[in-house]
C-alpha cells in the first residue's frame, strides 16, 4: 500500500435525468445504477467502488433531493440530506444551461448547509456547442462557491478521467476500504431487484407511474444454474393487467431481458420466474417499504 494512498467517500447528487447513473456506469466501467428515463428511479444508496493506484473511491448515491409527497419522498429526501453531511465530496450532476430553475434552487439551499467540498460537474457537454459550455459555468459560479467545475459527457466518457482526479484531490489519505475486485457493497438479491425493476421500466414506458417495486422471494443455484423467483408488485389491478400483457406477454418480454442482464451480472445461467401482485398504496406504507428494502435507519 503506497503511503500517500486516498480513500473517501462520494456522493452524486442532482435533478433526477441529469445522468447520475450513467456517469457512474462509466467511472465503475460495470453496470450497476439502474438507468431509466424515469425519475426517482433510485432509491437506495448504491455504493459502487473505484479502486485505482492512487486510491479507492466510494460512490453513496442519494435518492433525489425534492420535495416529499409521499412517505417514501419523505424518506429518500432525509436520506439524500443526511448524506450530504457523512461524505467527504460532493458531486453535483447538471446540465450545460445558463437557466438555474427551482429544482437546483433548492439543491443549492441544501447545499449551503454543508460544509463538504462541493465539485459542480456539467455533464451532456456532448449535447451542446463547446462555446455554450463557457455560459453555463459562469452561471453556475455565481450561485454557490464550488471547489471545482469540471465539464464532462458521462454518455461518451468524455473527461471522465479529469474528473476521477479532481475527486481524488479532496479526499483524504488512507486505507483501501474494499478490496480491488470489491464493486459493489449491495446484497446480489438487491441488484437482480432493481435490475428487474429497471426492465419493467423500460418495457412499459409510459404506462404505468413508477409505483411498482420488486420484491425478491428465492435465489437459489441449483445444477449451476441461478434460480430466481421474484414478484412484481403494483398499486392497482389495471396495474396488474398491464404488465401481464395480453396472454402473458409484457411478463414474458420483461422476464427475458431482464434475465439476459441478470445472467451478464452473474455471469452464469440464470432461470428468472417472475409473478405480479397488487398491494394498493405500498409507497405509503411503513410496513411495506420495510419489506422492499427501504429503511430509514441504514
């Protein structure tokens, strides 16, 4: 272990589709966020690891900061703030715009409570014109005292690397938390959970709202291959229709592509069994949430 070795943790914050997951797919080079075109798709506090020669760097992705409308809002603003506090970086996604609307208003009044380094990263540079890059950080400048802005595309991975070292600045020397191969600290049930979930996002698109959660009930191997049973749960019976699709066919469509990335993840043969309930107003339930892996004391 080199001396002036760094560990710390990091956390992404910004508006939900800004690309906070995406930017961590490319640093980790695995995926692991889910990505959807959906907000608040994350809700729990994946910590995926980079480990490199100079030092390992921590992700604690925070759930949106927003306002809450529902106990589990509540619960993943509280979350998001407390983070803010227990992290030794903090970085902001935006996108290249000199418009700083109410959404990052109010990130910026959270963020005046803290007393973290804050790095502001543009992120989308591959969306717009290199001279409209310039605009948005002198806009953003003149609204919070950020330790650094650093433009990048985590689309392309353009100036991802810029970014790695400018993160590694702040954080403090120390131990290697994880070990080199260690990417990720979540339970496998969650990531096949939320792997599934992402699936079902996509394969609906806009039909349903994002009230469904994935409840995984066995993961066994057996033979060498990984048997998963998991069931789908949603708010309401027409709910419940939709993702069935006519003769089973929206099940079937998200159980196969959910199982090809499953079987990427684990790297072995994978047989996913996939059911679908209705539990009405699981987003207001304390009990229910519990049981999906949201608790407020982690």
């Amino acid at each position: 272990m080199k001396k002036d070795y760094k560990s710390g943790f990091v956390t992404l914050i910004g508006r939900p589709n800004v690309g906070k997951s995406t930017l961590m797919n490319q640093l980790i080079g695995q995926k692991i966020a889910i990505t959807s075109n959906k907000p608040q798709t994350t809700r729990n506090r994946i910590q995926t690891v980079l480990t490199t020669d100079d030092g390992q760097i921590v992700f604690v992705d925070t759930p949106g900061i927003h306002k809450a409308k529902n106990k589990l809002g509540e619960y993943m603003v509280n979350v998001a703030e407390r983070t803010l506090n227990e992290v030794d970086v903090v970085l902001w996604l935006v996108e290249p715009t000199t418009f700083i609307g109410a959404g990052e208003q109010h990130i910026i009044s959270q963020l005046k409570k803290v007393t973290t380094p804050v790095v502001l990263v543009i992120n989308k540079i591959d969306s717009v014109k290199k001279e409209d890059v310039l605009p948005a950080i002198a806009a953003y400048k003149d609204v919070y005292d950020f330790a650094e802005i650093v433009p990048v595309s985590a689309r392309n991975g353009d100036n991802t690397d810029e970014l790695v070292k400018v993160i590694m600045k702040y954080l403090p020397y120390g131990p290697q938390f994880y070990d080199e191969d260690t990417i990720t600290d979540q339970p496998e049930r969650q990531i096949v959970a939320e792997l599934i979930r992402e699936k079902a996002l996509h394969c609906l698109q806009e039909e349903i709202p994002h009230g469904i959660a994935v409840a995984i009930d066995s993961m066994k191997v057996r033979n060498k291959v990984m048997h998963i049973d998991a069931t789908i749960i949603c708010e309401r019976d027409s709910h419940k229709g939709i993702i069935i699709g006519k003769k089973g066919s929206m099940l079937k469509k998200i159980g196969s592509t959910a199982r090809y990335e499953i079987e990427k993840m684990l790297d072995q043969q994978v047989n996913l069994k996939l059911w679908v309930k209705v539990k009405k107003d699981w987003r207001d339930s304390e009990f229910l949430m519990k049981n999906f892996g949201y608790r407020e004391d982690e």
